[in-house]
C-alpha cells in the first residue's frame, strides 16, 4: 500500500460542504481496502515514541469553540493491541525505545478525517504519537521503520496540516474570501517540490531551508506526520499530491 499524508482541518469540516470535505470523503476510492490503519496523529504529543494498543478506543474531544453537535460525534473503529504490540516491536528493533499505551481515545486528528474517509468505522485503528521535542529526522525514522507494514495490508496515514498557524488564521477568518497569501503558497510549493523528489535530507532540515516556516507552522507538530508517512513508504519513496 501507499502511505498518505492528510491535512486533517479543523473539527467542523465535517458540517460544512468544502472541496477538501470531498476529497476526503472519497478517499477509500482511491487505495485498495487495508485491514488496519495505523495514524501518527499530530494531537497525540509525546516525549517518546508511543503505540496506543487500546482495544476500544473512546473519544476525545479536543477542541473547544465548535458546535455543540460536534462533542455528540462517536468514531467507534476499534483499536488492535497486537499490532500495536508488532508497531512497538519495529520501533524498537529502529532503537527507538516506544513506549505502549494500554488506553487512550481517538483525539480528532484521528476521528475527524477517518469519520469522512472511512465512515464504517470497521476497520481496525492505531494511533501512533509524534514527538514535538525531537527533529523531523527522527520521525523518518520513525516511519522507516513502520515500512514493513505496507506489505502486510496495513494503511499509513500521517495526519496533520499544510498550514497551521491558528492567530493568523483567526485575524483572517472576517476577510473576504480569495486566494492563499504567498507565504502559504511558496511554502507549500517548496514542501511539494521536495517531496516529490524525495529529498530527505533537505526536508529533515525544513527548519532552516523552507519558506516562511515559521508562518505557516509555529510549532512543528502538525508537519511532523508528513515525515512519518515518507519514512514509511519506504527507502528512496517519492510523493505525488492528490489534492
């Protein structure tokens, strides 16, 4: 299988009609049917690597702000602790020294796109964490050693934005309606280029190579999934946008 790198959106994507809505939406036309999906999810921040092997996830509703229907929302796809436990086992074989969580609950960069992608909900779920404190370097590896699992039936999905920079968004959310500003657009359109190319080393120094970084992600880690879904695609992988 491919892997993917979604940007998620905010919670009330799934109220409102919106293109990426759409695409999403029809995203199970796009990839044959996995088993499981294993999701690095930039809501589950940890120090360390961790795997979530709950079986039956609950939900968590972080966010505030949003319609009430929202916190009604229920994603019930269960979890499978024996491929979190496999997930671990790779990580660590990676020396990446993962950690295991017995019980945590989709957090809604894992419910939100998969309630539109998958909407069933019966497929099995594990969420894995990015770890903010450390480089985009360490979550190729992170990926890389998540490669396996492509041959296994197994579904990659980094989850996390393009563009997150909450205080300019909400400064601009009054303005009339056009096109990116250029910031947003540059950034993306090196983002793009490298992935495309495969560039590795040039996207694990994002930090000091890419446009207007900091504009468009503050704190890394909603860009962070994107190098666990290259990693996982494999040594050499390069990206192609779907959207």
């Amino acid at each position: 299988l491919p892997t993917y790198f979604i940007s998620h959106g905010a919670p009330d994507i799934l109220l409102r009609p919106s293109p990426t809505r759409d695409f999403l939406s029809g995203f199970s036309g796009l990839v044959a049917r996995p088993r499981a999906i294993v999701l690095a999810s930039a809501h589950f921040m940890t120090r360390v690597p961790v795997v979530d092997a709950d079986p039956a996830p609950d939900m968590i509703y972080d966010f505030g702000g949003f319609p009430d229907e929202l916190y009604d929302l229920v994603y019930p796809a269960p979890g499978e602790p024996e491929l979190a436990r496999r997930i671990a086992g790779l990580m660590a074989e990676a020396g990446l020294d993962p950690a295991i969580a017995p019980k945590r609950g989709f957090d809604h960069g894992t419910w939100v796109p998969l309630m539109l992608m998958y909407p069933r909900a019966d497929i099995p779920v594990v969420q894995i964490a990015v770890q903010p404190n450390a480089d985009p370097a360490h979550h190729y590896r992170l990926g890389r050693a998540l490669a396996p699992l492509a041959e296994e039936n197994v579904l990659v999905i980094g989850s996390g934005a393009m563009t997150h920079n909450l205080s300019i968004f909400f400064a601009m959310r009054d303005e009339p309606a056009g096109p990116p500003p250029p910031w947003v657009t540059e950034f993306r359109d090196w983002l793009d280029d490298r992935i495309a190319a495969g560039a590795v080393e040039e996207l694990a120094d994002w930090r000091a190579r890419a446009p207007h970084l900091r504009r468009n992600h503050p704190t890394d880690e909603h860009l962070l999934p994107l190098m666990v879904a290259l990693g996982a695609a494999g040594e050499g992988a390069r990206g192609t946008r779907i959207h």
